[in-house]
C-alpha cells in the first residue's frame, strides 16, 4: 500500500435566506406542481446581503479546521473550489480566503470546472500530495451563488432553475488513514462548450446598459433544442460511465457502492442514476430542500448522510457531478478507518 490521502474534515455554510418553490412557480409563470415534483425543488437557499461566494467558503473552511481540531499554520496548500462569479472579477479568491483562515505557511490557487469544480479538485489535490513531499494537508473550500444569473422569465434556463447559494470545505491529509479518497474518473465534452453562457460580460460582448437592458448579463442557453437532443442520453451514459470507472478503478464495483453523493437534478433523472446502479432511495439523499448548490452538492449529501446515519465505517461512498460545458466526474471514497 502506497501513500494515502484521507478526508480529515468538511464543512458546510448555508445562507438563513431561502426561496420556495411556490415563488419560484410564481415567477415563472409555471405550476406549483411541475416546480416541486418534476424540477424537484421544494425550497433553495439564496444569498442574503453579507453572503459572498468566497465569503461562504472562508466559513465553511473555518469549520472544517475547527472540526478536524487541527492549528490552520499545518495547512500545506489551499485550493479555492468555488465559483469564479464571485466578490470582484478579476480576483484570486484562494489567496483571500488563505489569509482569513490563518493559513500562513500555505500557498493557495483557484480552480474551475462549474459544478465539477469539487470532484476534479480532489483529483487535481491527491495528485499534488502524492508528487510534492512538503505538501501534506490541503484546504478545498468555496462558495457558490450562480443563482444570481438566473432570470425565471427565461424558459430556456428552466433546468437551472434549482441554482442556489452556499459554500463548502474539504481537509485532506497525506497518511491519515481515514475516510481516503482513492480514484477520480473524470470526462469532457467540448461539443457542449458554448451551449450554457453568460452572453455578456466577456471580452466577445462586454457589458453595457444596452447589454443589461437585454438581459444578456444572465444566464442563457443559446439552442435549446440542440443541447436537449445531443445531451440528454449522453448525459446520462456518462454519468453512470465516470461512477463505473472510479469505483472500478478504485478496486470495487458498483454492487459494493454504499451511498452516492450526487448534484440536486430533476426528479426522474435523479431516480434513473440511482436505478441504473442498483441503489435504492435509501442509499442516497435527494435535495430538494436545498437545490443546487454547484460543485458544493457532493459535500452538502456527504454531512447529511453522515448526520442521518446513512453512511457508516467501512461504506463506499461515491461524489459525483456533472457541469456546464459538460464535465462529468467522480470519486470513490473508502469511508472510516483504512484496513
């Protein structure tokens, strides 16, 4: 058995304001019915006025360190895993988040992959440990509060509607025999790369009233039909392609997969992953009281299965994600003490 690289702690931060998915119906001018049974959102959390994307993540970090009990000068290396809509536009928000920690000895960088920005994190984090001997114990935390891009009166973007607010941490250790975390199975798609934008803002349409009047500072699908057609299946194959090949590649099938953290998505999408593996309802949790947190999804469904005792020692326990552009990733965790 070579080095491993356990998960010491996490946390979790969730802004107190929240939106119903009564008001979302309402000002989308759909049924209240289609919004919690079919999008599967009953309640999100939105941000309130001091809820900044890396602002959400500096408290989610500070708990994760407080959890793991450990000094915040032990941490080796910081990787802000939140959104890069986020306090300024032009901003390194690992270096800010670094220093409201107290991580002096760190060094800190962003990375971006939308919603798969967590899984690929752990991949890119493990990866760094295993290579570099003077890095020991890594801070993955962000925020995320994409839901500020989101217009209800565009019925384009109705399957972002569940977009929410939050921030999230993980604390990686090298040699902590705990709850490790073993392969990362990671896909790409280009052909998706343009269909989901923000169409103003960037150096092809910079910002401007005429821009603002448009709407074009939201979020937008630019063909809608396109991507319906080319991406539901696929979607859905690859989904299922990156959970086979992490646990595969982590030395378990998917009849050994004990509980799956998986992205808030439509009901009957939802449902579809979790019957394709062979997994009951039980063996994962649906969060519909919390929408789409982004790439903080997989963290969120971890702390509240540990919380309902849905995961135990000895579970395998699998993140997966899927996001804009279209990245699709997982990663197996071995959960509780090593062998």
């Amino acid at each position: 058995m070579g080095l491993q690289i356990g998960i010491l702690s996490t946390g979790i931060y969730l802004p107190e304001k929240y939106m119903t998915g009564k008001e979302i119906a309402e000002l989308a001018g759909i049924p209240h019915g289609i919004v919690e049974e079919k999008m599967g959102i009953k309640k999100k959390h939105v941000p309130g006025p001091s809820d900044h994307t890396c602002e959400m993540g500096i408290i989610a970090a500070k708990q994760a360190i407080s959890k793991a009990g450990i000094d915040p000068l032990e941490i080796d290396l910081v990787i802000y895993i939140g959104e890069e809509h986020k306090e300024y536009p032009l901003w390194t928000a690992g270096i800010k988040l670094q220093e409201e920690v107290g991580a002096f000895h760190a060094w800190a960088f962003d990375v971006a992959l939308r919603c798969g920005t967590t899984v690929m994190a752990l991949k890119v984090a493990k990866s760094m440990m295993l290579a570099d001997p003077d890095i020991q114990t890594v801070l993955l935390a962000g925020g995320y509060r994409n839901v500020d891009f989101i217009d209800y009166e565009n019925p384009r973007t109705r399957f972002m509607y569940n977009l929410g607010a939050g921030g999230g941490a993980i604390l990686l250790k090298k040699d902590h025999n705990e709850n490790l975390v073993l392969d990362t199975q990671m896909i790409t798609d280009g052909s998706f790369s343009e269909d989901v934008v923000v169409v103003a803002g960037g150096t092809k349409n910079p910002i401007s009233k005429e821009a603002i009047d448009q709407r074009l500072n939201m979020l937008d699908v630019l063909d809608p039909v396109g991507m319906k057609q080319r991406l539901e299946q696929k979607s859905m194959d690859n989904f299922l392609k990156v959970i086979r090949e992490s646990v595969r590649k982590s030395g378990f099938s998917e009849k050994d997969i004990d509980y799956l953290a998986i992205l808030h998505m439509k009901k009957s999408a939802h449902e579809y992953v979790l019957r394709e593996l062979g997994l009951s309802d039980e063996q994962s949790i649906y969060l519909e009281d919390y929408g789409h947190i982004g790439q903080i999804d997989q963290i969120l469904s971890l702390e509240l299965a540990l919380e309902s005792k849905k995961v135990k020692d000895g579970d395998v326990v699998v993140f997966v994600s899927a996001g804009i552009g279209y990245a699709w990733g997982a990663t197996t965790i071995k959960w509780g003490k090593g062998d």
